[in-house]
C-alpha cells in the first residue's frame, strides 16, 4: 500500500485513536467554549468520553478490516454516547461508516462520500436542526472533501485543505448564532469536531506514532452453550460513583492502575467534579476503599456474577452496527420505569413513586447510551416509560429506545429536570399499564407546573447584554438565566418573584450543600414571598443545584 495515497485498516484503527487521545487532551479548550456558565455536562467532555469509550472498542479489535475496525468504531460510539453533542457525534461517525463499506483500503473519494453519508444521519437525527453548530462544520467539511478528493496530489494534501477548510468554517459559527457572537466564540460541538479531525490526520501526516494497546490477556468471547461459572476468575462486578473532594489527590491514570491489580474489566470515567468506576474484583472492599481516599461515594452496586452468569453478554447487528448487550432476563413485568436523577434524596423520592431504576447522572455527569440500555433491561418491563429528566440527555435517551425497541416498546417522556419526573409519577396509579395513556397523562402533569433552578456560574461570559461573573449565583427558568447576584439568598428571592405568584402549591428542594437548619429558613422566605400557597419542604441532595422550585 501506498501510505501517501490509501489509508488502509490498522492506519484507520490508528487514526481513530490518535483523534480520541486530541480530543481529550483539549477537552478544557471546549468546555470553556460553552456560552452557558453552568456547570454541566460540557461539549467537551461528552464528546470526549464518547470518543474514548469509541476508541477502546476500535483497539480491542483483532482481525483488523476496515469493515471490523468501523465497525467497533461504530458501535463504540453508539453505547459511549454522553449528551446532545455525544449523541450526534455517534451519528456522524455512523452514517461515516456505513459509507466505508467494506473496502479493503481507503481513497480520498471514498472517504468524501463516506461523509456524505455521516452528514445526512447527523442531520436526520436532530428534531430541528440549526445552523452555526457542529452539524454546519460537517457538512462544510464535507462539501471541501467532495470538491477536493479529485484534485490532491496525496492523502496529505487532501487531509491538510480539508481540514484548513474546516477551521475556517468554525470560525465563522461566531457569526452565524447571535448568542456565540455575543459571547465572543465559536461553536463547542464544532470546535470538538475539528479537534478529532485534526487528531486523526496527524497520524497520516506523520506528527504522531500511535501504538494500539490491546489488553495482554483477552479473552475470546463465551459461547453461551459452554459458559462455566468457574470460568468466572473475577466474581463481583462493581460499580459506584465518587464525589471529588478537590484537596484530596486524584489521577486517573494511577486509579486505573490500582484497580488493574484488583481486577479487570475496567472502565473510569471523570470530570472535575465526579468519578464513575467500574471493575470485576474478588476484593470489592479494596475498591471501596481506594475510592474514599478521592472523595464520597454513592450510587454502590456489587454483584455476584456467578450467580448471574444468565446475563451474558451477546452481539446483535442492527443498522450495520454491531451491538454488545446485556442478554436481558425474562420480561416479568408489563410496565416500568427508568429516570436519570442525581443525588440520593431524589433518588428515593423517585423510587417511592414506583421508579424501578434509578439511573445516577444529571447535569454534570451525562449518562452513556450503555448506562440507559442496561437500565431499560433491568426494569424487567415490556414497556417502559424512559425520563431523562435533562435537556443534554434527551438524545441519548432517544437513542437507547431505538437501540432496544425489538426487544422493549420505550416511551421517552421528554423531561428536562428531576421535579418534572415527579410530577409525572404523582398522576401514576401504580396499576395501569398502557403506557401510551399513561405517558400522554404524564405529558399532560408536565406542562402543569414550572421549575426554577439555582446554581453557580463557573465562567464569565455574557448573555443577552447581561454581564456574568464567575462565582456569581445564577436563577434559571426555562433555559434562561433570570437573575444573577453574588448572595444566595438574593437570587433565591429574585426567583420566586418571577413565579407564578398566584400558585397554589411551592416545592423547594435543597441541594446537598444546604443544611436542614438553612433549607427550613428559606422556606420561610417563600412563605412571605407566597402567604396562599402551600409550601413544601424536601431535601433532594442533589449536586450542582443548591435550591430547586417547582410551582403548580
């Protein structure tokens, strides 16, 4: 093969490698491109996550094709999808390798049309598509790879005026969104795009020499008619959540290497503010343990595998995508249901209101695909209504439904916060179960009532002609920042006058932060504030948010 003018199987399996380790390394850059000063689950790191999780898969390959390589590709970005951004990353890298087809090599024009390809299924799996956005770069990306696969001299060349074409689009998503133009910068999701771009033509170009790690010692898949338990060298399969306690020292690539010597089937991921870990260990103590040298636990699940050897995992191919599932056990149930909450007073809240699974993530720790998919499964249900109870989860939560729907008939009932997820179950009467009544009764309790949220800015930035300072507290309803000052206690104040002063009922949630004694004194704030309203009182615990106000 002639490097300067094909790119063949391991080269790809390099290059989507090399785009992954880009992309992570300047994760920061992009999250500090989000207009919004709210601690969420950033474009950066949820493309990032998404592309790791990718990547692994593409290293575990074996018999390394272009079909086998994009593939694992594929289907890593499908489970490993974190959030709108990660989504719609997963969908471009789809339609991308569907357009690959199974050639033995690849040119420049089979790769033009390959994204071709990436940018239809990006588009389509957007309700309303905008411009300005991660979806504008692909395609311009793709319109200079059409336009240029016939003229470069090499794959060098091509890769080099593709990209430089990117960029220059990038810069001008400033000026096609006013709120990026007020805010100074370009588009995250295409900025995140660009990066993996460039992370993948950096091995073509010779800039870097990836070397594919795969595990020493793995393992051919099970056949399920020879399974053993005594095959089984690891038998709990633990998983639990750390709360960062930011004085104490955490490095991800050391906690990786202490549970390797526990065990295997190892997967951390991390942000600035939490670590989600999983690993197969006989000493599901060690773990534990390790883990509350970094900060608080949560969210702790162990399991016996060797009692539940029945879930084995199998492989589907759907869409030209192969699937890795969690052979589900026997639907028992004709209902269930799954919501996406953190912190353990929702949690239980939600669980006392005929929740089945509960699935840990919220603002700033997005939920994966897989995450979702195991929990649809877990509920044991033929029908489940699904609540992501989060904008940036949404897409993943469509996502998991499609990835499922031969198997179990999903409902995504489109909640954007925690409090809409129990106003939905308060009209559930826990015996009915035709879930298309239920979810449309549901719908019908969401519109109902409107919630307010209190956080902190973590950047400067400005909105619509709004200055906003980092550290400043920060009241948001429906999308929008309704007041920002420097005193809690201010902008809780400044929330409730922009309730509906005429309500007949106030919840008021406190976040993990605020103490009992101080949640009770703000509760008598929103007495004076709504004298006829019945006001309640309930510690959800959650992070990010320090009050939560829902209205009806």
């Amino acid at each position: 093969m002639n490097a300067t003018q094909t790119i063949d199987a391991k080269l790809l399996q390099k290059m989507i490698v090399s785009a992954a380790l880009l992309l992570d390394e300047k994760k920061e850059t992009i999250n500090e491109l989000n207009v919004f000063p709210v601690p969420d689950g950033d474009t950066g790191t949820n493309m990032s996550l998404t592309m790791l999780f990718a990547a692994k898969e593409v290293e575990e390959v074996e018999h390394v094709t272009i079909e086998s390589v994009g593939k694992a590709f594929a289907g890593g970005a499908l489970r490993g999808a974190r959030g709108n951004s990660g989504v719609i990353l997963s969908q471009i890298i789809r339609g991308f390798v569907k357009g690959l087809g199974n050639n033995e090599v690849l040119d420049a024009r089979t790769v033009a049309k390959a994204t071709k390809l990436a940018v239809a299924t990006a588009y389509k799996s957007v309700m309303k598509p905008k411009e300005g956005t991660i979806l504008t770069v692909a395609k311009e990306v793709s319109n200079a790879a059409v336009s240029l696969y016939q003229t470069a001299l090499d794959a060098q060349t091509f890769l080099r005026e593709v990209i430089n074409h990117g960029y220059k689009v990038l810069e001008q998503t400033q000026n096609m969104l006013p709120v990026l133009k007020e805010a100074g910068v370009v588009d995250a999701g295409g900025a995140g795009l660009m990066t993996i771009l460039e992370g993948a033509a950096r091995v073509v170009l010779g800039e870097v020499d990836i070397e594919i790690k795969r595990p020493l010692d793995k393992k051919p898949a099970i056949a399920m008619t020879k399974f053993n338990t005594d095959d089984i060298e690891f038998a709990y399969c633990t998983e639990f959540i750390i709360k960062r306690v930011q004085s104490q020292p955490y490095d991800e690539d050391k906690a990786k290497q202490y549970l390797s010597e526990l065990g295997d089937s190892i997967v951390v991921v991390s942000d600035d503010d939490y670590v989600k870990v999983h690993v197969h260990t006989n000493d599901p103590g060690k773990a534990l343990s390790y883990a509350l040298t970094i900060g608080a636990l949560s969210n702790i699940k162990i399991e016996n595998m060797k009692e539940q050897h029945t879930a084995l995992l199998t492989e589907t191919e759907r869409d030209g995508i192969i699937v890795v599932e969690k052979k589900k056990t026997k639907q028992t149930k004709e209902l269930g249901f799954v919501a996406v909450a953190a912190g353990s007073g929702f949690v239980n809240i939600l669980k006392s209101l005929n929740v089945d699974i509960v699935v840990e993530g919220g603002q700033t720790m997005n939920p994966s695909t897989e995450d979702v998919i195991e929990a649809i499964y877990q509920t044991n249900a033929k029908q489940v209504i699904l609540m992501p109870n989060n904008k940036n989860i949404i897409l993943t939560a469509n996502q998991a439904a499609k990835v499922v729907e031969e198997e179990v008939k999903v409902i995504v009932l489109p909640t954007k916060s925690v409090v809409e997820s129990i106003s939905a179950m308060l009209v559930y009467d826990g015996v009915s179960t035709d879930a298309d009544i239920i979810s449309t009764q549901m719908n019908e309790a969401i519109t109902q009532i409107t919630t307010g949220q209190i956080t902190i800015a973590v950047r400067d930035t400005t909105l619509n002609g709004e200055q906003i300072k980092e550290g400043q507290y920060l009241a948001i309803m429906k999308d929008k920042i309704v007041a920002h000052k420097t005193k809690l206690e201010d902008t809780f104040k400044e929330l409730l006058k922009k309730l509906d002063p005429n309500s007949d009922v106030v919840t008021i949630y406190y976040g993990e932060d605020i103490d009992e004694k101080t949640a009770l004194r703000y509760k008598k704030m929103a007495i004076k504030i709504f004298p006829n309203a019945e006001v309640e009182l309930h510690s959800g615990k959650q992070p990010v948010y320090y009050f939560i106000v829902s209205v009806e």
